[in-house]
C-alpha cells in the first residue's frame, strides 16, 4: 500500500525525502508514480522530473473526494510503486481547521503517514512531539519517523534512543550535506530548469537513500494501493472529428500548470502547442486559443519586455481567439511589470493595469462569476486557489473589458477580483479544470465559435 510522506511542519523535508526514495527506486529499476496534495505547482515539478512521471495533485478542495479517489486509483496503480507527498504540517488546513489537510486526504485514501521531522536543536522534546500527533487523531496510522537534519552521530544516537523509549520505528536519520540543498525562491522551491547538473544530483541522493533511510521497509509502505476501480472518467472523449490546436506559454517565465489540463484538450479534440514568449516568437498559426499559465515572469520581466513580437501578437490574438491568463499569465498582458528590483518593464497592455510586489496573497477561493468569459457563464461558482507576492495598482477599468467575479475566502471578505470579456479571461486565481467540467465545456465552445467566425 502507497503512504504519505507528511511532516510536523512546512520546510521539515517532504519534498527531500520523496526525492531520495524515488531516486534510490528508480537506480534499482523501479517505476514511481508521484502524487502532491493541494494545489502546489513547484514541489510536483522536482518529483516529476526525477520519477519520470507527470505528478498527479491529489486536492480535496479544488477537485472533491470523488476526483481525487479516482485519478489515486488509476494512476497509482500503473506502476511499481507510489508516493504521496502532503502539504504544510499533517493537519494543517484552510485557516485554522484540518479541511483539505494531508490527515484528511490520508483519511479519505486509507493510507498510512510517514513523518519527517526536521531534528535540528531537538532531544528528549522529541518524543513530545511525536506523542503529541500520534494522540491528536487516532484515526491515522503513522507508521514510523524519518529524522531530517540530523547533525552529528552523537546526536543520531540520542534521537534513536528517545524514539525508542516511546516505541516509535525510526526509518532513516538524513544527515545535514550540502549534496541535500534544494534552492527556493519566494514562492517555495524554485523551479526545477533552475536546478543544475540534475542527473549527478540524483545519483547521488540514491545513494545517501540506501545508506541512510531503511530502504526495505519503505520497499513495503511505498507499494502500489491496491483498488478494483481504476477506472478513469474525468478525461470525457471528443464528440467531434474536427481538431483546434491550443497554444500554451511554456518557458522559464511560464510554468505553473496541472498535467490533466493539457491531457484534458487533447482528449477533447484541442491538441496543445507549446509556445515560449521569452523566446520573442509569434503565437504558432494554427493555434485557436491561448492559456499563459502562472509562473514568475516578474524574474524574465526585462526579456518579456523586449521580446516585441511575442508581445504584438499576444494583441493581434487577442482580438480572434480566446486567451485564458492565469496568475503570471495575467500580468504578462497587463500594461507592465516591476521585476525584483523594483524598474518597470511594459507588457502586452491589453488589461488595464499595472503589477509590483506585494504582501504574500495565498488560499483557497470561491469565485462567483460577474460577467461571461471563454470558461465561465454569469452566474457559475467555482473553487479555485491564490498563491502571488505581486499585485495590481493603477487599476483602470474601460467599456472592453469588464470586472470578472466576485471571489471571497478564509479570513477575506467578498471583492471583486479579475478581468474578462468575451475572449479574455484573467484573474489571480488558479482553476482546475479537469474536475470542473462546465470548464473545458465553455472553452471548447468558445474556440469553435471563434475559429467559425475567423474561417
């Protein structure tokens, strides 16, 4: 049976310990499907990219329990083994409750927690600690303790034997290496074309898996679930012969998506193209639509900005086909852009706006749509997730575009957020559109009325 990697908070080592064990499956020959609860972008990049397979977000809030139990079953049982990565600390949910929490997605799957607890400054408080989870929620089975940081074998010793004392299986101590260092940025881990000499990174922390984590037992705990239903049905077939080519940004700038999405199009007739704006190229022909998804392009402002054709015909597209902006994707088609130092840099100017950095905005969202968009109707509610640092001044509404919808969340009160007419949709909040069918309905429709009318 898959577990869950969990931890008693966020920057205890999650990432890091999925990292090691798929490194160390796949030197033996193994196949790892990856899995990442929440909305998290950055943290699936890393374990796609060593496991070789697209990493699947398993969250309760965006998709519902009934997604999320199909999409684990289906994946989780096409290979060899199967890791899930939880988010923040094991009960930490929206606000100050455990909903959308690792605990309940552990619940709701049936699955076993593996806690990494990072042992920098801890000895005898760790067995507080861990008696304190392991009371909090009986429900849950945590199936033993992987210690993170650990400093020196003095200490290592010291750990084990209050471990020990309470009863509890240590399955690895990883030492504190520079061999382990995993870069962020201001938003968490940073992005995975960031990290250099991957292959040597990843040979290595196979390596220190072996030596330092008891492999065998997670050799067990990592098995595929087992499930009679792995059935999935999510991914409707196209009802149509005709084919809509689906431009999407893709580049160090743009890069914040789920992997459904495109797998999403491609069943549905839209077979996507992969399109770099940093690159300073025109939209690919073919394309009947864009999405510019989330990503850092405050980072690439300066090269954005100078790439004139990219942005030109960001315009001239705008004015045919349906353009879905997401987040990053927003401001690239905003008026302009302060990078991290603070110079601005103009953009495609299609929105009314300008974007500088900001306080941290993070959580999940209920949007309740003003206005009609290439994805919404008036009138549709959906969930979606905000996750930025940058924010929109000189804000300036005009008779083309209008305000999109009205969006509220834990500890924020009802405002109106995002931009929209009948081909533009742009707004801070990240959608999921492989569980919100009336998603992919309405911008399937609004790519062949527009690629109707252009013919």
């Amino acid at each position: 049976m898959a577990c869950v990697i969990s931890a008693s908070s966020s920057n205890s080592g999650k990432t890091l310990l999925c990292l090691l064990l798929i490194a160390w499956l796949k030197s033996i020959k193994k196949t790892v499907q990856p899995f990442k609860v929440g909305p998290d972008y950055l943290d699936p990049q890393q374990l796609s990219a060593v496991s070789n397979k697209a990493c699947r977000n398993l969250d309760l809030i965006l998709s519902g329990e009934k997604w999320v139990k199909e999409s684990f079953n289906h994946f989780g049982g096409l290979t060899d083994f199967s890791i899930v990565e939880g988010v923040m600390g094991l009960f930490d949910g929206i606000g100050s409750s455990s909903k959308g929490s690792t605990a309940e997605l552990a619940k709701v799957l049936g699955l076993p927690i593996v806690l990494i607890v990072d042992a920098r400054g801890k000895a005898a408080s760790l067995a507080a600690l861990i008696k304190g989870f392991q009371e909090h929620d009986k429900e849950l089975k945590i199936e033993g303790i992987v210690l993170n940081n650990v400093q020196t074998p003095r200490h290592e010793k010291i750990l084990l034997e209050v471990l020990s004392q309470i009863n509890v299986k240590p399955l690895g101590c990883i030492p504190k290496c520079q061999d382990l260092y995993l870069p962020s940025r201001h938003l968490g881990l940073a992005p995975i074309h960031e990290i250099q000499n991957l292959d040597i990174k990843v040979k290595k922390w196979a390596s220190i898996a072996k030596n330092y984590l008891d492999v065998e037992s997670f050799k067990k705990l990592l098995l595929p679930h087992k499930s009679q239903d792995k059935i999935i049905n999510y991914l409707p077939k196209k009802d149509s012969g005709l084919v809509h080519p689906i431009a999407i940004a893709e580049d160090e700038a743009f890069h914040f998506r789920y992997q459904e999405t495109k797998e999403l199009l491609e069943k549905n007739g839209m077979p996507t193209i992969r399109w770099k704006p940093l690159e300073n190229k025109q939209i690919p022909n073919e394309a009947k639509g864009l999405i510019i998804p989330g990503g850092f392009p405050e980072q690439h402002a300066e090269q954005l900005s100078n790439s004139k054709i990219s942005l030109k015909s960001i315009n001239i597209f705008a004015k045919k086909f349906p353009i879905y902006a997401e987040c990053g994707g927003m401001m690239l088609l905003g008026k302009s852009i302060f990078d991290l130092e603070g110079k601005e840099h103009s953009m495609a100017g299609i929105l009314p706006f300008k974007a500088k950095k900001g306080n941290l905005k993070i959580g999940y969202r209920e949007a309740i749509s003003k206005n009609k968009s290439p994805v919404i109707d008036p009138g549709n509610k959906l969930i979606g997730h905000e996750f930025h640092r940058w924010e929109i001044i000189n804000e300036k509404h005009n008779s083309e575009i209008n305000p999109l919808w009205d969006i509220k969340g834990w500890n924020i009160e009802l405002k109106n957020e995002g931009f929209c007419n009948h081909l533009i949709h742009a707004s801070w909040i990240h959608l999921h559109w492989a569980s919100s069918p009336e998603i992919l309905n309405n911008w399937k429709k609004t790519v062949i009325n527009c690629s109707k009318e252009s013919a």
